[in-house]
C-alpha cells in the first residue's frame, strides 16, 4: 500500500542526513524523512527499518504510542531514506523545567518505549533528550537506527556521560539496564535543566536531596553494575505510586507559620521535609502547641482524606486506561477506513445497551 505524505518545503541538512518534515495526508500526524548522505547514514537507516520491522511482527503488541513507528522506506539506490511518525518536539528543546506530572509522565512513556523494545529483543541504545519528544499528551522515542539486539556490543556514538558504566573487561553490550539507565539520565537533566554527569557525580547528587521525589524515582538507576539497577516495570510501579503522592502538604494556616513540601516541583539537594517560610499578612498568628481534642481532630481529618484518595484510585487508574486504550488503538492505524471502522464499532458498543435498555423499560412500562 502506498502512503501518501505531504512534506514541508523546507528542508535540513545533517552530516549524514537530508532532513525533510511532513504529515500524513491520513491521519495528519507528522513525519520525518531521513535521507542517507553517506554509507554510514545507509547504515543507520537499514537498522531502523530492521527495529520497525521486528517491532511491527510483534505478537499480541499494539503499536504504542511512545515509540516512532517506520510508515515508509526505500533501501534501493544510494540515497536510501525511512520515514517515521515525528510527534512533538525534543525535550531538550523545552524552557524551562517540567511540572512533576509533565516529568512522570515522560520516564513512564520512556519506560513504556523500553518494554516494547525488550519485547522485540532490542535496546535503543541513544536516549537523549534530542530524541525524546513531547506533545503535551504523551513522549515518543523516535531515531532507532541505533538500536540493537539485547547482548550485542553497543554502537551509538554517544558523549561519554551519556554512555552507562562499561563492564570489568572494557565492554559495553547492549541490554535493558542500559536503556533504563540513559532514560533516568534524560529525567535527571530535564528536571534540573543541566546537562548529563558521570553516574558517581549524579549519584552524590542525588544523594544530597535523599528523601525528594527525584531521588526516590532514580534510587539504583546509576548502579555501575547492571544487575543492581531496576527494570522498568519497577520503575513503572515507582511512577504510579508517584502520581498519588499528595503534592503540597500544609498546615492550618491559623495555626502555623511553616508549610511541609513533600514533592518539590523542581528537584533541590534541600532535604524535602526542611521547614519552608510561608509569606502571609503581618498579622499571622504564631504557631501554637495543639490541644488534644484539636491534634485528635487533625488526625481524623487526614485519615479521611486518605481514605477517600484510596477509594478513588481505582476509578482513576480504569480511567486512565481505557484513555490510554483508545490513544494506542487510534494512532495504531493510519488508514482514514479503519479509523471509520472503529468510530462505529464505538458507537455500537454503546449505543446497543443503550437500546436495549430503552426497549426494557418501555416493555415494561407498556405491560402494566
């Protein structure tokens, strides 16, 4: 089947690559078209076509949405290109530092694009915040022309800090822990806007803030040994758990002159439990010592919040991923038939209980 694109006029020009941008007449959703310069850049885009394909065989897999997916290519010829979806733009490109749901939400899609390559028997093998898009909705992986099969030597020529720790024989093969390790790294630069650091250094690092949302959500990432570092479904559980985690705690403000940040905004090597002045009008009053009735009165209070957060979570995390479902299904097809398809099996889903409700009630209604 031919896919029909529409590209830019303008174009870029790498070292190795023509770059042209465009969007599927379809669908709308945007592309990039990398035209090899060189046999290097051949070789490059062969391997991309290689992961797209070993991905798209995937048994029982939708196509996520947090990887690029190859919708064309041509290896013929000396200019050989692929062309892939291109949603967003490069973290890296981002003023300013992301809210902590915008950052949970980016490693949890990295993690997901991390899964799904494993799944293939893949690593990318050059996460890097050039590479890492953002949308406002969702991240996406895009350039696996670096990938390779997990125990092959690793090849992305990458800045050494970006690189994780080679083994005891100098060797550095591909596995998942690599991946986790470059996608904590594009977490912790993203979250302190600065550039990456040798793994003792973020370490240290992290270190100084123990306690913070950030060092909790990277704990063992940077291990120099592999083995000590977690997957990514325990990162992924880590997300979760982060998303429920109250984000600002404070006291009565007629009682006391501090508030409590339990998760920063933006990562501080300050201990996040530190007492943080709140600004108020000069006639605040002084914190007091709470009375018994009213520490017993507090404490039934926070019980209660908590049970309600308890009992909604399950209704959040369903909601979630039926939103979830239907992104993967929608963008899993390019075809405007299928989109079509499953716009009206939608509306059959919903609408025969609907009808049958209705013809219930009315039966019933009538008989009387």
């Amino acid at each position: 089947m031919t896919v029909h694109i529409e590209f830019d006029a303008d174009r870029r020009f790498t070292d190795q690559f023509e770059l042209q941008w465009g969007r599927l007449a379809a669908t709308g959703e945007r592309v990039l078209r990398r035209t090899a310069r060189n046999a290097d850049a051949q070789r490059l885009v062969r391997a991309e076509v290689h992961a797209g394909r070993l991905l798209d065989a995937l048994p029982g897999t939708t196509y996520p949405v947090q990887l690029c997916r190859v919708v064309e290519h041509d290896l013929t010829g000396a200019s050989a290109h692929v062309t892939s979806t291109y949603r967003g733009v490069p973290v890296a490109g981002q003023p300013g530092a992301p809210l902590p749901e915008t950052l949970l939400k980016i490693f949890g899609d990295l993690l997901v694009a991390i899964q799904t390559l494993a799944k293939a028997g893949l690593t990318h093998g050059a996460i890097v915040p050039e590479f890492v898009l953002w949308d406002g909705t969702h991240a996406q992986l895009v350039n696996l022309g670096e990938a390779v099969a997990v125990g092959e030597p690793a090849r992305a020529a990458l800045d050494p800090q970006w690189q994780p720790p080679a083994g005891p024989d100098g060797l550095r093969l591909a596995t998942e822990a690599d991946d986790v390790y470059q996608a904590g790294m594009v977490v912790f630069c993203i979250a302190l806007q600065r550039g990456p650091a040798g793994p003792a250094q973020v370490r240290e690092e992290l270190g100084r803030g123990g306690g913070s949302a950030l060092s909790a959500l990277l704990e063992g990432v940077f291990a120099d040994d592999p083995r000590d570092r977690p997957d990514a479904h325990e990162l992924l559980r880590r997300v979760e758990e982060a998303r429920y985690e109250p984000v600002w705690q404070s006291p009565d403000p007629a009682d006391a002159t501090t508030a409590t940040i339990k998760i920063p905004q933006q990562y501080s090597p300050v201990p996040a439990t530190m007492p943080v002045p709140v600004s108020g009008p000069p006639t605040a009053r002084a914190a007091v010592a709470l009375s018994p009735a009213r520490d017993e009165f507090r404490r039934l209070v926070e019980a209660k919040q908590q049970y309600r957060q308890a009992r909604n979570a399950p209704q959040r995390v369903a909601w979630r991923w039926c939103r979830s479902l239907v992104d993967v299904l929608w963008y899993s097809r390019d075809e405007l038939s299928s989109k079509i398809i499953m716009g009206v099996l939608a509306l059959v889903v919903i609408g025969v209980p609907l009808t049958l409700i209705v013809l219930i009630v009315h039966t019933v209604g009538g008989s009387k």
